[in-house]
C-alpha cells in the first residue's frame, strides 16, 4: 500500500523523419499533459437499467506541452507546426517526452524513468503570451495518429545512467529566457504594453474512417494568427488603429482600424542577457489589420486598461507571420 513512485517532467526530444531534424532537437518543458482521448459508448437497451455493452469506439491521444525555449521552439515548429512521420527506430521515433521518477531531492539516479512515444501526426503551436516582466512562454499541441506502422503511441520504461537517458541522448541546461521589448504598428511605436498574446490559429485536422478506432491522417490546413496587447496608453492607440477617425499613420480613411504592413510592423522579444545586443534577440513581422477591442477596462480604484487586437493576413509575399531568430537591435 502506499505511494511507490512519483514521476517528474523532464523534456521533448523531437525526430520526426530521417530527412529533418538531423540532429534532433531536445525541449526543456515547463508543463505537459498526455491524454488518452479514448472514447467510450456505453448502452443499455430496453428495459433494463443497466449498461449492458461497454466499447471503446475512438481513440485520439495527445499531448500538450509549454516551453521557455523560445528559439528552440520557434525555429523547430515555425507558426505552421511540424509533421511527425517516425520511422519507428530509435534513431527517428518521433515525439518523446520524457518522465523521470522522482526521489527525496529531485530526480532519481538510475532508477526506474519512462517516455511516451508519438509515433505519427501533427505538432502545431497554439499560444504564446508574455507579461510585463516575465519570460515568453509557448505551448504546443501534438496530436498522434495510426501511421499505418503501429499504434500512435507507446510507453516505455528505461533506465538512466548517469546524465544521459540510457542512450536518448543529454539535454542541456535550460538557461535561455526572452522577454518582450518593442512593438511598432505601421512604424509608430505600442508603448505602455503589460502583456503581449499571439494565438496562432494553427488548428491541427484530424481524420478517420470505416470505423477504425484511431485516426489515419493529421494535417495543418489553416493558419489564422491573432496578436494582442494589453496596455495603459488609449489614447495613443486609438490614433494606431484611427479608432476615432483622426490621422492614423498609413491609411487615415480608414475610420475603424488600420492596415499593418508587415516592412514596418514587427513585435521583438528580448533575450534576457546582459549586454545582448548582438544577434540572440527574436523579431516577428506580420501584416494584418489594427483594431481596438476594449477601449476602456477598469476596476474599483484600478488603472484603466485597453486591448488593441492585428488579425493577420498572407501579404502574397510573406507567411502571415516571419520570424527571425537571430535578430540585432541597436
């Protein structure tokens, strides 16, 4: 009776495909969350109170997970996401993530750890978010399938020895943390932000068929991006969006938002590093349209805040979102 084990995170190692991510990549993760996604029918049928069948009629696991490693995370899955097609080696097995059991201080030494494996399917991002003084944080979804060489998933037991995972390879100390800097609309600066937001409108699509009970295709085939920031300064961003049909810096016909141009309108997140000027920072151009949502939010003896909302769109150029890992700012 009792307690007997206890596990804790530990990361993501992502191989997808002989062809990509050679080597692989290995995520620190700061949350995660693996679900069955079993369905389950029970029925009965007349006159009876009882269940008299119960069938598990579906299965659809996955896994979500948040990262602090911005530039990892950003240069592995973009704003589209990654498609997962192992080769069911533990060369290239996928999407692992990886628990360790834990001890009376931290992690165990070579005891009895595990890792969850996703074979097949698709990992797209869904969020980041950064408030005013905190880390940039970004969560993802991975979503498995049957890709015809076996289940979507599997749970091993390994064990480790010393700082490697019996031969999964080591992950690096997780030091690297950005935070959020400058914002320009249309080349006039969104000062007075508490809170930056993207969601990434990246919905993964999941299909089945003749009743099988796991799904056999996984694809991304929408991308609709939304920013948000939350600040102190309306008035100043009312005149961005030309909420009150003032002169607005681009279009001042426009009475109520305002067209960004992805040359001049970029969000930068800054690596937290004294003295990093060089290229560590990370930029993020977009196009789309500038509008208010809440114009005025406020509490009690609170300080009045506001949202200001850009919905992304393809500029026939460029993705609705570019991003640039190794951005240098003066």
């Amino acid at each position: 009776m009792g307690v007997s084990a206890a596990y804790q995170l530990h990361g993501v190692r992502i191989t997808p495909t002989v062809a990509t991510l050679n080597p692989d990549v290995r995520l620190g993760i700061t949350a995660q969350t693996i679900n069955t996604g079993n369905g389950i029918i029970t029925e009965g049928s007349a006159s009876t109170i009882y269940p008299e069948a119960v069938n598990l009629v579906s299965r659809n696991p996955s896994a979500a997970f948040s990262t602090l490693q911005m530039k990892k995370a950003i240069d592995t899955f973009g704003s589209l996401g990654l498609c997962i097609d192992s080769d069911y080696t533990d060369n290239f097995p996928g999407m692992r993530f990886y628990a360790r059991e834990q001890a009376c201080v931290g992690p165990a030494t070579g005891a009895d750890h595990m890792f969850i494996t996703f074979m097949d399917g698709v990992c797209t991002p869904v969020g980041l978010s950064c408030d005013h003084q905190s880390n940039v944080s970004i969560s993802y979804l991975m979503s498995g399938i049957n890709g015809g060489g076996g289940a979507p998933w599997n749970v091993v037991p390994y064990i480790e020895t010393a700082q490697t995972l019996a031969g999964e390879g080591t992950f690096a100390p997780d030091e690297d943390r950005w935070t959020m800097h400058t914002a320009r609309i249309n080349d006039v600066l969104v000062d007075g932000k508490v809170s930056v937001e993207l969601d990434f409108g990246t919905p993964p699509t999941i299909l089945g068929s003749d009743s099988d009970i796991e799904p056999t295709f996984a694809g991304i085939q929408q991308h609709f991006p939304v920013w948000r920031f939350r600040g102190y300064h309306a008035e100043a961003w009312f005149a961005i969006t030309d909420l009150n049909g003032t002169t607005s810096p681009i279009n001042p016909d426009t009475a109520a938002g305002e067209t960004a141009f992805d040359t001049d309108t970029e969000v930068i997140f800054r690596k937290r590093k004294t003295g990093a000027t060089t290229a560590e920072h990370i930029r993020a151009r977009f196009s789309g349209f500038a509008h208010m949502e809440q114009v005025f939010d406020a509490q009690g003896n609170d300080t009045g805040m506001c949202d200001m909302v850009v919905q992304c769109y393809w500029s026939g150029s460029n993705g609705p979102i570019e991003w640039d890992t190794a951005y240098a700012y003066a």
